[in-house]
C-alpha cells in the first residue's frame, strides 16, 4: 500500500488511482516524466483517482464511479495546465 507521505516526499506531482482506473493511468502516461503515477487502495476512498500538486494540495480528482468520457478530458486540461503540454 502507497503512504502518502512517501509518495509526496519527492515533492513531485502525482497522479494517485485509489480505484483501479486504468484509462486515467493511461491519459497521465503523456506526463509520465513529470508527474508519478500510483495505484492504492483503501476502504473509505474519498474519489477514484486524486491530481496531487508538489505541495500537497489536490489539482483533480475524479468523483466515485465517474465515467471516464467525463473524467478522462479534465484530468488531462489539470495536468497540462498544472504540468504544461506533454
């Protein structure tokens, strides 16, 4: 399991997939070089996936069960807005 801690300690950003969501894993695989990709899981998670800035604060998140045709577009305008084009 990722501690979040350990996963912010680069101060790197980080796309955090708390649901198994393999389309957001590949839509942040274009800024694989710049952000990490991580999969964890948990009993209570508070959204599918999580956008984590280097300062720990939250860019994007996909609601529960969000479909990925509306999830999938703003996950990539968070990441070149934040991260710029990949």
């Amino acid at each position: 399991m990722t501690n979040v801690a350990d996963l912010l300690h680069p101060a790197r950003p980080a796309l955090l997939d708390l649901a198994d969501r393999p389309e957001l894993r590949e839509t942040a695989q274009d800024w694989r070089q710049r952000v990490d990709i991580h999969t964890a899981k948990t009993d209570d998670r508070p959204a599918d996936a999580l956008l984590i800035r280097p300062d720990a604060h939250i860019a994007w998140a996909a609601t529960l069960d969000e479909p990925a045709d509306s999830a999938t577009p703003p996950l990539r305008e968070a990441l070149s807005a934040w991260f710029g084009t990949p």
